[in-house]
C-alpha cells in the first residue's frame, strides 16, 4: 500500500490562496486546507508551525509577485505612487488575500523587497534618517488599509450590492433635513462607498506623501 503523498510548499501554498480566493480568512483552517489536499493537518505543521504562519507566507506570494518586474523609476513619490497601485493591483487580483495582508501582514521575501523599496525612497526624499521609520510606519498603515478595505467592498455578491445601494439611498436621499441639514444639502452629490476607488485611493496616498514633502527641511 503506498503512502499518502507529500505535497510540496509550493503546492500547498496554491490551494491554500485557491481555498481563500473562493472563501475568507475567518473559515480557512488547516484542517480544511489538508482535507481539500487529501492528508492530514499534522503533515502540513512539518511546513507551517500554524495558521498565521501559513497566511502570512501566502500573503508574501502576492507582494513577491508584484514586486517581480518593478523598478523604481522617478522621484521618490512616483517610485511610492508606482509601487502603491503595484500592490493594489496585485492584491485587487486575489480579494480575500488584501484582508489576510491587512490582518496578518507578512515577514518574507516580499514583504521585504517592499518594505526595501519605500526605505529607499523615502532616503531620497531628503527627510532625516530619524523621521524616515515613522513615515514608512503611515504609508504602510494607510496602503493596508485601503486596500483590505477596497477587497472587502469587491468581494460583496450583485445581490449584497443591490441591498446595500438601496439602503445607501434610503439613508442618504432620505435623510431628515431638520436633523440632517449637511446630509440633506449634500445628498445628490454624496457617492456610495464603493465609488471611484482608484481615484480615492490615489489622492488618499498623494495627500499622505504632500503631508510627508512638507516635513522636510
């Protein structure tokens, strides 16, 4: 009788992003990720000492991917605005892996190749070294953010969608003006969360790194 067979990092690494792609970060486990590979959770524990573990190097597959033909190029704002919609790109890709990034973060590779990336840009900008850890901490802080809470947004069904413009509507166009006078005034103009996210994101980023500019000496 042969023996189960024994899957690769690499491999499991595939099935564990396929199983979070088509699920969330709260019902993967790696019971499930050993019955969907046909073993045992023990034999996975060889290759991942937990859970958090495995999400994270999953997570790092993502920024390794879109750091893979990245070179920096412009001043360092551009190199920041570049490698930010990179990472949004990369993680608008794969939804639910945005919120295990954002939730988890990751310690490989990846995680320094960008963490590398905006040290160095950030060193060309002309702050002091001194300034430079605070200011990457809010850069990084903010891109997780906006983009684990734009994978939120994406991952909704048409259904859930509908159900929620219609409560937007509701809330907004229906607003008591007497106890809601700004909300009322405003209210044809008001967009639902989920519009032009592109566009909020990178003015989001350029207000963050104008805030940065106006630091330096």
């Amino acid at each position: 009788m042969t023996g189960r067979r024994r899957w690769s990092t690499e491999e499991i690494l595939d099935t564990a992003a396929e199983l979070l792609r088509t699920g969330d970060a709260e019902s993967f486990s790696v019971r499930r990720l050993a019955a969907v590979l046909g073993t045992d959770s023990s034999s996975l524990y060889r290759h991942f000492r937990n859970k958090t573990e495995l999400l994270r190097a999953v997570a790092d597959r993502v920024l390794l991917a879109a750091m893979d033909s990245y070179r920096p190029d412009g001043d360092w704002k551009q190199r920041i605005t570049a490698l930010a919609l990179r990472l949004r790109e990369a993680f608008g890709e794969q939804l639910q892996l945005a919120t295990v990034w954002g939730r988890y973060g990751s310690g490989g590779a990846g995680s320094r190749l960008v963490m590398e990336e905006l040290l160095q840009a950030l060193r060309t900008s002309g702050l002091p070294d001194e300034d430079i850890p605070v200011r990457y901490h809010r850069i990084v802080i903010l891109l997780s953010a906006l983009i684990a809470s734009e994978a939120g947004i994406s991952t909704i069904t048409p259904k859930e969608y509908e159900q929620a413009m219609e409560q937007f509507r509701v809330a907004v166009l229906g607003a008591d003006p007497e106890r809601f006078p700004a909300l009322a005034h405003f209210a044809r103009d008001i967009r639902p969360l989920g519009a032009d996210r592109r566009a909020a994101f990178e003015e989001t980023l350029a207000a963050q790194l104008a805030h940065i500019e106006a630091q330096i000496p």
